[in-house]
C-alpha cells in the first residue's frame, strides 16, 4: 500500500505533467487556497523539475473572503484594484498556463448577500476578462485540481469524526483521479483520455441539430447544437503550441460540447442538488422557450436560482452540454462532494450562462460575431446536473434520423 505522501506526490505530478503538461520556459500561474498548501507547494516542485520559467502564486482563503463580504465598505463591491487588471493582462500576453487547486468550505459563504456576490463578479470581470476569454478558449493550457480540506471533507461526511472525514474524502478523490502511488497514474490517464476519445470521435461524426432528453422526472427537453459544433473530453489540444494536449479538469468523466443559444425548449429536471456560492438549491427544474429560460422552480432554494439566472442577459441561455454515463467511478462513490468539479462528473449536465466556444472558425471571430452564430456570452457559468438512471438522449442528425445517444443513463455506443 502506497502511503498518502506518495499519492499526494503522484497527483501533483500528475496535474503538472498531464492536467497542464508544463512545457520548460512557461510561467505557471498557480492559485490555491491556503489549506491545500502541502499540494499546491508539490505541484510548483514538480514544475520546477519539468522546467518551468517561474511559479506564480495567487492564494485564496475562504476565510478572509467571508469577512471581506460581511464587513468591508460597501463601495469595494463595485470597484477592482487595478493591479488585478495588470496582472491578468500580463498573464495573458505570457499564455501563462493556470492551475487551480481548490478545496473550499461548501458554506464559506453562506448567508452573505448573494447581491454582493454578483456585483464582485460583475466589477471584476472586466479585468479578468482577456486571460479567462484565453482560458475559456484553450489558448493557454490550464487544469483544476482538490485537495481535502477539514472544512469540505465535515460538509460531504458529516456524521465521521473529523480526521476520518479527511481520510474518506481524499479516498474518494485518489480513486476519483485514477491515482495509487503506484507510479502507473499517468498511464491509467492515457487510456482513459483514449476512451473519452472514441466517444467524442462518434458523436462529431453524426453532428446532431438537436438532442432530446427524457427520464421519469418528468424531464422532456431538446436542446439544438449550433452547426460546426464539436465535442471535446478527456484531453484537448493547447491552440498556441501545435500538437500539445493538457486535461482541464482532473477528475474529468465528461465529454461536452455547446449548445445553440437560441434553441432549447421545454422542462429539465434537476438529478442533484446544486450548491452556489454556499447556498444549496434542491428539487429543481427550469422551462425552457426559444433558448431562454422562462421560469424556474426550486423547493429549496428557489431565491438563489433565480438571482443566478439573472445576474446578466447571458445568463438565462444555456452554455454547455455535457454527456457522462451513470455509471462512472464518480457517481459509483454515491458521494455528494458539494463541488462542481466532482460532481459534474457525476452526471449528464447542463450550464446556463457563459459557453466553451466548442466552434469550427470561433477562432479570431467577436463575442457579437459568435452570438450570432449561437455562441452565449455571460459573466457567469453554473453547471447543474440532469443525468439519472433512467435517462435517455436521442440525437437527430440533419437529414432527420433519430439516434440513440443514451439508453437507460449510460451511452448508447
Ligand atoms: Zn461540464
Ligand atoms: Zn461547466
């Protein structure tokens, strides 16, 4: 049995040499929360051995964040510093590549103003906005990778003991990210990223108009695919260094593309609940009309949905399409992590708000261009998850013949 140092050291390995596959002379730039240290400190080790220029670092603490939201100025909320500009303007003209480690407390921001909230991400976006158009457009390389902190790992077990917590949870994310401290890591990601390959290589062949979705929640909703759409998964090609791939997420089981901004109608259950910025929505649904969505209803937790789909124009259409099958080791886990990278790799999801530009020819084009060829713009992206055991996906091509896509929760090919 491999000890946790040795599977923490082979996960930091991992997420530098195969989540960003550091190339020697980049500058990493490296954000984590104060609590996942021991990784991120791996992590810059690991780059450092592979060559890199320099290590960056951008620390956040969810602490400190809280007390800014509950009690500093009112004004601070509408305003960003402009070193914050100037340093994601720098990193952008550098294409430095991004990795991110998280492990935040669930509730970190619980009962803060979800106003206050939406207006730091609206101040702030402009200044972030040409290394995240880099990132969103895979014009750098970047990968998000957890660390279990005592905060998160109390919120998914809470009935543990606190050390235990920690314990089950970083189980759950070592076998989540296919690491042993065997070594055989990297390999076990290239047959995977070969597998999430042969998918994706199916479903751009048929280059479906249209995917309807159906299950015993009562979802029955069609979703259009703008034309020259692709899907990605598993790894994907860096668009400034020819012939090089790096893995967004890590874990990743999701094979995604982006829909027609304009075009997805009628009603998509939610299969999960959906935790936003500390506050959890359950036993939800929202209507679709024409692309937008025109209503949404939720049992608990209705006012923070609506707040999210209303934060800007963009954000009541929808942004990603993402297939994953019911059985994946993630779901498997039957765990709850209250993270969007776990859990969305848990099931068949949606995002409203901002789009992957999964596009031929987006390349170069203007936000105004892509909208009009369906591609959503949006300060915001959540993704929610759809996917039960009884779903199914039916695809229909141009010429109008219907596929089966998934059969009773999992791919149908
Ligand atoms: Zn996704
Ligand atoms: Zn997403």
């Amino acid at each position: 049995m491999a000890s946790f140092e040795e599977k923490l050291q082979e996960y930091a390995q991992l997420l530098v040499e195969v989540g960003i596959n550091l190339q020697p002379g980049q500058v990493l730039n490296l954000r984590s929360d104060v609590d996942c240290a021991p990784l991120a400190r791996l992590c810059a080790e690991a780059a450092y051995a592979l060559g890199a220029k320099d290590v960056v670092l951008e620390w956040r603490d969810d602490a400190l964040t809280r007390l800014r939201y509950l009690h500093a100025d009112d004004s601070v909320f509408d305003q960003v510093y402009p070193w914050e500009q100037v340093r994601c303007d720098h990193l952008a003209d550098l294409n430095a590549p991004y990795l991110v480690i998280i492990g935040s407390d669930p509730e970190a921001l619980a009962g803060v103003d979800p106003e206050r909230i939406s207006r730091v991400n609206k101040s702030r976006y402009p200044a972030v906005k040409r290394y995240s158009d880099a990132q969103m457009a895979s014009r750098l390389q970047w990968c998000i990778g957890a660390y279990a902190t005592p905060a998160w790992a109390r919120k998914v077990f809470p009935d543990a003991s606190q050390a235990e917590s920690v314990d089950r949870l970083w189980d759950a994310i070592f076998n989540a990210v296919r690491v042993a401290g065997d070594g055989q890591a990297a390999q076990r990601w290239q047959d995977h990223i070969g597998e999430q390959k042969r998918v994706v290589d199916i479903l751009n062949r048929y280059q479906f108009v249209s995917l309807h979705y159906q299950n015993a929640l009562g979802t029955d909703f069609t979703v259009g695919l703008p034309q020259g759409h692709y899907w990605a998964g598993g790894a994907e090609p860096c668009k400034t260094i020819p012939g090089l791939e790096f893995v967004a997420n890590m874990p990743t089981e999701e094979v995604f593309t982006l829909p027609h901004r304009d075009k997805a109608e009628g009603r998509v259950y939610a299969a999960m609940p959906l935790a936003l910025h500390g506050n959890l929505i359950q036993n939800f649904y929202l209507d679709f009309q024409g692309g937008r969505i025109v209503d949404v209803h939720a049992e608990v937790g209705e006012e923070y949905l609506r707040q999210a789909i209303a934060i800007d124009e963009g954000a009541c259409h929808l942004g990603e399409v993402a297939l994953v099958p019911f059985h994946s080791p993630i779901r498997d886990t039957g765990i709850l992590f209250y993270e969007t990278l776990f859990d969305e790799n848990a099931a068949c999801h949606l995002a409203f708000g901002e789009a992957y530009p999964c596009l031929e020819g987006a390349d170069g084009k203007s936000k105004e261009e892509l909208l009009t060829l369906g591609v959503n713009d949006s300060i915001t992206h959540v993704d929610f998850m759809v996917g039960t055991a009884d779903l199914s996906i039916t695809g229909k091509t141009a010429d109008g013949r219907e596929v089966p896509v998934f059969i009773n929760g999992d791919f149908a090919f």
